[in-house]
C-alpha cells in the first residue's frame, strides 16, 4: 500500500469517527432536551362539596369554583383524563400546561354544586363511582342524576370498584383464596354494573383509599382496566405505571397558594420546554 492509499484510509478512520462522535452528541442533546420537554399533568382529586367545610374531604363551592377560576387565569387548560390516559398508552408526548379533574364516590354535591359550574365554564371531569351506594346511600347521587351528568357531555363515568373496600384491611381478613375471589369481584362487578347503566366502555379505576399493589394491579388490568388512579401526590409522568398513576388529593386544607403550587407544576414544566427551544434557536 503506497502512502497516498495509507493517507486516504486514515481520513476515512478519521471521517467516520467524527461522525459517530457527532451521532453521539446529537442523541445526547436530543435525549437531554427531551428530558426537560416532557410534561408533567396534575390530576386533581375531589369528593365532596357544600357551602361550608363540614368536614375535610368538603370543598366549599365557591373555593372549587375560585380554583377553577385560577387554571383559566394560569394559562392551565383542563384536559379529559381519557384523553391523558390514551396519550400515555400511545407514547405519545402528554399535554403540556394541562390538568384533569377528578372527583371519587359519587357525593350528591356532584349534582348539586358541581354540574352547574363545569357547564358554566365548559370543563370535563371523570367520576369514580362505586355502585353500591347510588340511589341507595342517603349521601349519595341517584342513578337517574348520573344520567344527567353523562348527558352533559362533560363528565366520563368510570370505576371505584363497588362498594370501596379497603383492600388492606380484606386481606388480612380473608384467606388468600377468599381475597382474591372478592377483588376479583369487586373490579368486575363494578365494571359491569356501569357498563350495563351507561352503555360506555369502564376501563379506568380509582383505588378505594389509594390502596393497590402488584397483584391489585394483575387483577385490575386482567378485569379490563387500562388505567388506576392512587393518592400519590405528585403529577403524571411519562413512562408511569398506568395503574398506580398519581393523583393531588384536594381537600378544605388546601390553601389558595397550596393551590397555586400545584397548577405551578404544569406551568413551570411548559416554561421550562418554552425557554429550551428559544435557546437552541
């Protein structure tokens, strides 16, 4: 081999290396950026509402809407949990500056208080409804007031197992065979019971008490759920496990800044997206 052919073999070695180097780089900073880009969205978790705070899962009315007033001022948008929960089984990259309303139990107030103000400002919100207790708990909605809800087109009606069990507490009662005839029970029976109501789909769950586990998990997604929801505070991130997804419980001991820094978590993220891709420009 002469040295013009020695000297062109090395220039390839040295090409080929600079492009590897390059392809290397640009993975890092892409694997970077999207790090800072990927959203994180609040799910905030209601029960119960009236005009004064009878007890702590009570909301005052006029704070709910007060809240619901301080998103919209936030630039915060309030997404549909459904559409939060296909977006993380796409992959896809999850709504940025969003949240999702949820409200647990199926408390009258839901009807008195709460239909009003989401048609009023035309939000949607998902109700986790444990059967059991509809037209039959004296707290508690009718079959006939879920109707109405449904038909507002703003709400999604979805699962919180039957009668809300602490499953904790069930398994040390029951022996394991037992147990596991009863959570399959309480899954399935409450699914099938909305499903025959509405006519829709019920594939979403709420934990009863943000209890779950790994064989909670393996029961609910064998019953049919793709997506549960726990009292984990903190947001919704990619790459979540679908059925132990966070939620910000809200309480009347949420402060209005308590609040504030919640929504903040949305916000930020999306600032923080925002001010990436001017610097890289």
């Amino acid at each position: 081999m002469n040295r013009r052919s020695q000297l062109l073999r090395v220039e390839r070695l040295r090409e080929g290396w600079r492009r590897t180097l390059y392809a290397a780089l640009l993975l890092s900073l892409l694997i970077g950026w999207h790090a800072v880009m990927a959203a994180v969205v609040p799910v905030l978790v209601y029960h119960r509402f009236g005009a004064v705070a009878a007890d702590s899962m009570t909301v005052r009315t006029e704070v709910f809407e007060a809240q619901l007033q301080q998103l919209h001022a936030s630039g915060v948008s309030v997404v549909p949990l459904r559409q939060l929960v296909d977006t993380l089984r796409s992959t896809g990259p999850l709504p940025s500056r969003a949240v999702a309303l949820t409200i647990d139990d199926g408390h009258r107030s839901v009807y008195t208080d709460v239909l009003p103000l989401i048609r009023r400002y035309q939000l949607p919100v998902t109700l986790f409804i444990y059967p059991s207790a509809i037209s039959n708990a004296s707290y508690a909605m009718t079959w006939e007031q879920l109707a109405e809800l449904k038909a507002s087109g703003l709400v999604d009606i979805q699962s919180h197992t039957y009668w809300h069990p602490n499953f904790t507490h069930e398994k040390r009662k029951l022996d394991p065979a037992a147990y596991a005839t009863f959570v399959d029970w309480q899954l399935v029976r409450s699914k099938t019971v909305l499903e025959s109501r509405f006519g829709r789909k019920v594939d979403m769950l709420a934990w009863p008490f943000g209890l779950q586990d790994a064989d909670l998990r393996e029961r609910a997604a064998r019953a049919g759920y793709v997506a549960a929801f726990t009292l984990e505070r903190r947001p919704v991130r990619e790459g979540d496990d679908p059925l132990a997804l966070p939620r910000f419980l809200i309480t009347s001991a949420v402060s209005p800044n308590a609040f504030a820094a919640i929504v903040a978590r949305a916000r930020d993220e999306a600032e923080s997206g925002k001010s990436t891709r001017e610097a890289a420009r």
